[in-house]
C-alpha cells in the first residue's frame, strides 16, 4: 500500500508540475508587444498579463479588447462609489493612463474646466473606462512633450488609470540638463499639470513612475 500512495503521488505531483509548465510557457510576453501595450497607456503589469492570456497574435487589438472586457465586467460587479469633488492638481506633472479622450478633441480654457470634463465623462463602448484621470496644458504657447504632434494650450487629456491613487507618472519636475541635451527644445520644467479623481475619503500619493517614464531621463 505504500508504495502505491508513494507512486500516486508521484503521478499527480508530476502532472502538477507539467499543467504549471504549460501554463507558464502557453503565452509568452514578447517585449515588442508588451511595449505596443505600454504605449497605449498600460502598465507593464497589465499588458503583460493580457499577453500571458490571449497570446502574441495580432497585437494590440485582441489584447486591448481584453482589458476592456476585464474592465467591463468589474465596472458592473461593483457597487457605484461616491467620488471626492477634488481635483488633486499637481503642477508640473504628467500622468500616465488610456486615454478615454485624447487632448486635441477636448480644448477647454482652464485646468479647472479640464478636472471637471474628467467628472463629467461618461464611459463608452467598447472600452467603458470612466476618466479618473486629467492632464492638462496651461501655456499659451503650448507644451512641450517627448512625442510627435502639436500640443497646443487647453488640450485636455482624458484617462484611465486602475489605481487613480497612485498615479503612474510620466513627466514630472524639472527637466535634467543631460535631458535637454537630447531635447533640446524642452523647458526647464514640465509644462502639464494634471490631477486624480478619487472616491471621497481618499487620498493622492505621490505615484510611481510609469512605463514609459524613461521618455524624460
């Protein structure tokens, strides 16, 4: 009898151990795609768990469709929440985030209009992300970004972020001289201020760098 608990466990601890193999080696992350993710608006953490669920094939789109689905389906288990009226402005900052609403089609005339544009946001399909996040251009002359296009004064980025809290930073400060070497058209500081909208009772830490934070260094 020992022997045959000894050879059964045997069997099922290998069977274990060759599910756990495939499950870890079925999907893959490759870099390329988890970068295409990242500069959607996707932590690393989420893009690469997308990758891991639906594969390499095709990215981004089938990727991006799965996030929304996780998204969908969180937005309707839960319970809707009372969200603080603060703005949590921080100058000189750029935050992370899908963009629900990119700048360009929503130009508004203060950062004030832009955090209430954020409240006032209604999820869309097929994503249904609300906008927990702003970002916002103050200089008349526009604002300087690491990134093809005209950023022009007003432009009012609307985003997501899963955890509005801590908000994954882009830019933010002054720019570092070796910085400006490679931009040499950057100012001093970050033009952008920007802000999160939180349930009431909660507070806005300092964030953690994004993804794509190595965009100022």
């Amino acid at each position: 009898m020992g022997r045959l608990v000894t050879l059964a466990t045997i069997l099922a601890l290998c069977w274990l151990n060759s599910a756990d193999a495939v499950g870890e080696t079925k999907h893959v992350p490759l870099e390329k795609n988890v970068q295409g993710l990242i500069q959607a608006g996707y932590p690393r953490e989420r893009a690469e768990e997308a990758l891991r669920a639906v594969g390499n094939a095709d990215c981004c789109t089938k990727q991006i469709h799965w996030l929304f689905e996780q998204n969908k389906k969180r937005a309707e288990e839960g319970e809707p929440k009372k969200m603080s009226s603060e703005c949590h402005k921080r100058d000189a900052t750029d935050y992370d985030g899908y963009a629900v609403k990119w700048g360009s089609a929503n130009v508004q005339e203060t950062w004030e209009a832009c955090c209430e544009s954020c409240k006032n946001y209604k999820p869309e399909a097929p994503h249904f992300y609300p906008c927990n996040i702003w970002v916002f251009c103050p200089e008349k002359d526009g604002c300087f970004a690491p990134a093809a296009g005209d950023f022009i004064h007003g432009q009012c980025w609307l985003k997501f972020q899963e955890d509005p809290t801590n908000p994954h930073v882009n830019m933010r400060g002054d720019y570092s001289a070796e910085y400006r070497k490679t931009h040499p058209s950057a100012p001093k500081s970050v033009q952008w201020v920007a802000g999160s909208i939180v349930e009431e009772g909660q507070t806005v830490g300092n964030g953690t760098w994004s993804s794509r934070s190595h965009w100022r260094r």
